[in-house]
C-alpha cells in the first residue's frame, strides 16, 4: 500500500505542508464583502423573488384581498405575479447583515427584472 496515513473511520490524513505564498488568497472580512446601503441592496434576488410570489401566491390562494384587477385571472401565481409587476404585493423582505444587523424592503422601493 502507500505510505499515507488512515484514520480510524478510512479518511486520509493530510499531512501539514507549506503552501507557496503565490497560491494563497487574500483574507477579506465578512464587513468589507458588503457595501452597506443602496449600492448591493435595491436589486431583487431570484430567490426573493421566488419566496415573495410563492407566499403571496398562498395567500391569494387561501381568500387574501388581491391588490390589483384581476380581469377575470383565477390562478393565484399569475395573480401573483401581476401584483409584483405593478408593485402592489404587501410583504416586506427582511435582509441580514453580515453585522447582524438587518434592512427591510418593501416591494416598491426594489428594483424588479
């Protein structure tokens, strides 16, 4: 067999060596990552967005008043994603921070693709 080494469970030890400066990257702390303010902040994620319509979604599915005309439109996604469109939807995201502190959006101050 090799001459490397095996722990009790089968996983291979890894041996301590020096990594060559050149390959190493440079350590960034968590508070420069984010920019603070509206500079990373105004933009909608997709995953926000998906969270938003499918819990909006829920509601309207569930007799929750629908914010817009809805024109004879019976399926709550597209409801949904109406309201979205002209800014209507009542929620509120809640974003944390890499301080732990956090930032509340609502739907019209985003900036919605």
């Amino acid at each position: 067999m090799d001459d490397m080494e095996y722990d009790d469970a089968g996983h291979r030890d890894i041996e301590d060596e020096e990594v060559p400066e050149e390959e190493l990257e440079e350590e960034v702390p968590a508070e420069d990552m984010y920019e603070g303010g509206d500079d990373a902040g105004d933009q909608e994620n997709k995953y926000e967005r998906a969270r938003v319509l499918g819990t909006r979604a829920l509601q309207i599915s569930m007799n929750a008043p629908v914010m817009v005309d809805i024109e004879g439109e019976t399926d709550p996604l597209k409801i949904a994603m109406k309201e979205l469109r002209e800014r209507k939807i009542p929620i509120i995201i809640r974003r944390y921070l890499p301080d732990n502190s956090f930032e509340d959006w609502s739907i019209d101050e985003l900036i919605i693709e």
